[in-house]
C-alpha cells in the first residue's frame, strides 16, 4: 500500500478542527517513531510532525480516501485493515490489502509538487486508525529534510516522464516511417502498372489506326462495315464479362484458336490467339466474323477486333490500378483519421481494414491473415485515430511473435455493453513469469533496439484511460489473444 490514489470528500485538508471544535487527537513523538517511516528521524523532527498531524477514525467499510477526489492528504495505517482499489471499466479492482501498522497511501507524490488527484481509493475494511498529515505539510517535510533524497526523486520522476515522452514519440515516428514505406511499396504497384499499361494503350491505339486505314483499303462495302463495329462491341462487352481460364483451358482455347487461324491463312496466328482467348472470344465467335466480313477482309477485321480486345483490357488494368490507388488513399486516410474530429462515432471494423491495409507489406508470406468480423455490431463513439494506433501495435506484435509463419486472427464480437476486438496469433505463447509485466511502460522482450516497451503501455492507456474500456491477454503456446473491451455507450469524449 504505498502508492496514492484520490481523496475522500469528508477528509479535513488540514490538522486543525474548526474554532470551537473538540480539539484533535495527536501522537506523541515516542508514538510517531513506532512507524517504520518516520523511525530514523531525530527529536526535533518527530515533535513537528506529531504537532502537523492527527489521528482519525474510520468504521468499517468506509472511505477513507476516493480515487478523483484532490490528494489532500497523506494517512499511515495505525490499526486496523484497509485495501486499496482503482476504478477499471467502472468496476472496482483491488490492487492490495494491508494490516500492517505504518503502511501509507494517498497523497504519496505531494512531494514531487504533484498537487492533483488522488490515484485510487482507500476503504477501511475493519474499524481503522490513521495518522493522516496534510498533503502540504507532507511535502515541506520532506522536501526540508531529505534535500538530496529529493533531487533524485524529481531527477527521476522527471527523467522518466521525459523518457516516456520522447521515446514514445520516436516509437511512433518509426512505426509511421515503417507503415509509410509499405504504403510507398503497396502505391508503387498499382501506378507502375497503370503507367504500364498507358503507354501500351497509346501503342495499341495507334496499330488500331493503321488497321482500320487496312480495312479501309479492301473497300469493305457499308453493310459489313456496320456488322464490324457491331462485332466490335460485342467483342467489347464479352471483354468485360470473360471469365478467368484455368491454365489448362487456357492453353486448349489457344491451341484451338492458333489451328483456325492458321486454317484461315492468317499470319502468326498464334501471337493473336492469347488476346482473343483473353476477351473470351472462341472460334464460334469468330466464324461469325468470317460470316459478316468475308474471307477477304477476315484478317484486317480479325486483328482489328484482336486489337478492340486489347485496349479494353489494358483499359480494364488502368481502372483497376486507379481503383487500387483510390483504396490506399482511402484507408490511408481512415487509418490517419485526417481531416476527421479526434472523437466520433465509428465502425470498428472500418478502423481494422484500415489498418491491415497498411499492415499488408509487412505480412510475411507464410503468415495467413483472417477476418472474423461481427457485422451486427453498432458503431460507437471513439478517439479513432488512437484505436488505430491500439490495433498497430497488438497486429505488429502478433506478426513478430509469429516469426514469419502462423495465422493472424482477428476477430469481433460483443459482450453485454461491450463491443470486442481480438487480435489472435500462433506463435509460442507469453511465458507465464513474464505475463503480468507486458503493459509495464518500458518492458520488452525483444532484442536490444528493436523494442522500446511502450506499445502495450500506450495500448492500455488509450483503450483503458481514454475509453474507459479494459484489455486482456490469454496465452498458450499456438494461441495468444489480446482481447480489447470498448462500451458502447459513451455519449461524450471521457476525460484525458
């Protein structure tokens, strides 16, 4: 019991009772020496604080301070049994219970000048006794008594939070220049083929200008000129509707194709055969095409159409490459939440596509990504930015647990009031002797420099503090889940 946590509204700020009051119970400075936390200081020492302080009583299941109450005061158990609880999800969770004469609480950090909130409650779960010192007096004590203890108090008080600070701003800079470069990979592939496939489309354009100069020059006569372009547009819409070959069919329709065309007297008919085969034209097709044109125009017209075929595919890519783009544009964006409020309302599962979007250049190949999604869930109200950051942290903690092989689960669902979001992985599992430590600020089990401790830390007080919501782990070798509990029903954006 020797951290603080919020004050009780009932508990004098002072060691003065009111004018006309009874006067308060003191120690005597013998008394005061008894406490293993004061039993090191000298005469003059044990005088002013016996004179600082006082004793008060609590009866059974009374609080003796209240977590978000100011830290007010600083209690020493003298009798009696309390527990100190914090507030999680709007359920109170014990952290530690204590008899032990001269176990402390409440405003512990006065010292440091930290003049806020107290940190957790205290109850009394039998009739107890404290010495309660005003937080004021607490912090003159030792701040006047212990000078170098001090400086190195606030050296490392301030120190950490620094640290915290600045390595917590450099995890984040590393890990939006990693999910960058794979989003620079995942963009660079659908613009190269779109850049691609422009510069064939210019070239088939131009051979489709020259053929149709061919075609005019067998003056093919207006009847079956009207006849091509409807083949024209026929071959256009069986393009767009062709569906994928086996290779095995791909290579028979081909085969059968290169044989008419050759049987036609068309030259190298077997470098038209994969196009036409590609827009989902057969020989049947083409034997109507004989039909309407005649022997004599048959190979302008073919190679005219093959060439239709072409452009509408390579038109059909550059769609296809802009779309692609359009999509990492957009889920960069729903990942950033830019030009979005900080806190909205949501789709989780918008938020987790977002996120596996940018993940997916880090994904190795042996690893299987899977998505168990429950639909029927609300959206909810939510700092979306700092989910995503929840959900990049836990993913890129299971794919290194995984080592390259596995299967990355992540699942939704709900629970009561709660909507839930599971990260699942395969690797080895969290050893047990470690397991209570994984949202220490700091704490990691990987290599020197590759992790700085703080994404699950950071993880827990965006979904915890900010959300008022709760995460848990469950592992065994071959299946470890994080587990994120999120209410459904904030109606307005929680404190800090």
């Amino acid at each position: 019991m020797t951290t603080g946590g919020p004050t009780t509204g009932n508990m004098p700020a002072t060691g003065d009772e009111p004018a006309g009051g009874p006067a308060p119970q003191r120690l005597a400075p013998e008394e005061v020496r008894t406490l293993f936390l004061f039993e090191s200081l000298d005469a003059e020492q044990l005088a002013w604080l016996a004179e600082q302080g006082r004793v008060e009583r609590r009866e059974a299941g009374a609080v003796v301070y209240a977590e978000g109450d100011p830290a007010e005061c600083f209690f020493v158990l003298l009798d009696g049994t309390v527990r100190l609880c914090r507030t999680v999800h709007g359920d109170q969770v014990e952290i530690s219970r204590t008899s032990q004469r001269g176990a402390y609480g409440g405003a512990t950090q006065a010292y440091l000048g930290d003049d806020g909130q107290y940190r957790n409650s205290m109850w009394a779960l039998t009739d107890a006794e404290f010495f309660v010192l005003p937080a004021e007096k607490f912090a003159h004590a030792v701040r006047s008594w212990f000078p170098m203890a001090m400086h190195l108090l606030e050296g490392m008080f301030v120190g950490m939070r620094e640290t915290q600070t600045l390595v917590g701003e450099r995890e984040r800079l590393l890990a939006l220049g990693s999910l960058s470069a794979g989003l620079t990979h995942e963009l660079n592939n659908p613009a190269s083929a779109a850049v691609r496939a422009t510069s064939n489309l210019r070239e088939r354009v131009a051979a489709m200008r020259h053929k149709l100069a061919g075609i005019a020059d067998g003056q093919i006569d207006s009847r079956r000129l009207h006849a091509l372009v409807a083949l024209q547009d026929e071959a256009v819409e069986r393009a767009a509707k062709a569906r994928p070959l086996t290779p095995m069919e791909t290579s028979d329709a081909e085969d059968e194709l290169t044989d008419w065309l050759d049987d036609q007297g068309l030259a190298a008919g077997w470098e038209l055969a994969p196009m036409l085969v590609s827009g989902g034209l057969d020989v049947d097709w083409l034997n109507r095409v004989r039909a309407a044109v005649g022997a004599e125009d048959l190979e302008p017209a073919v190679r005219w159409l093959t060439y239709t075929v072409d452009t509408e595919l390579l038109m059909r890519e550059i769609a296809d490459a802009a779309i692609r783009i359009s999509t990492l544009v957009g889920a960069a964006k729903q990942y950033s939440q830019l030009d979005r409020a900080p806190y909205q309302v949501v789709d989780v599962h918008e938020l987790l596509d977002a996120t596996l979007v940018m993940f997916k250049a880090k994904v190795p190949a042996g690893v299987r990504v899977v998505r168990e999604y429950d639909r029927s869930l609300p959206s909810i109200p939510a700092y979306a930015a700092e989910l995503n950051q929840v959900w990049s942290n836990l993913i890129d903690n299971a794919l290194g647990a995984m080592g390259g092989e596995g299967t990355l689960t992540v699942r939704t669902g709900r629970l009561d009031d709660q909507l839930i979001v599971e990260i699942a992985d395969t690797g080895p599992g969290i050893p047990p002797e470690i397991r209570p430590r994984i949202f220490e600020p700091f704490f990691t089990t990987k290599p020197v420099g590759e992790g700085t401790g703080l994404g699950l830390d950071i993880s827990y007080r965006i979904v915890v503090n900010k959300h008022h919501g709760d995460v848990r782990v469950t592992s065994a070798p071959g299946n470890t889940v994080f587990r994120v509990l999120l209410p459904t029903d904030l109606e307005a954006p929680p404190a800090g």
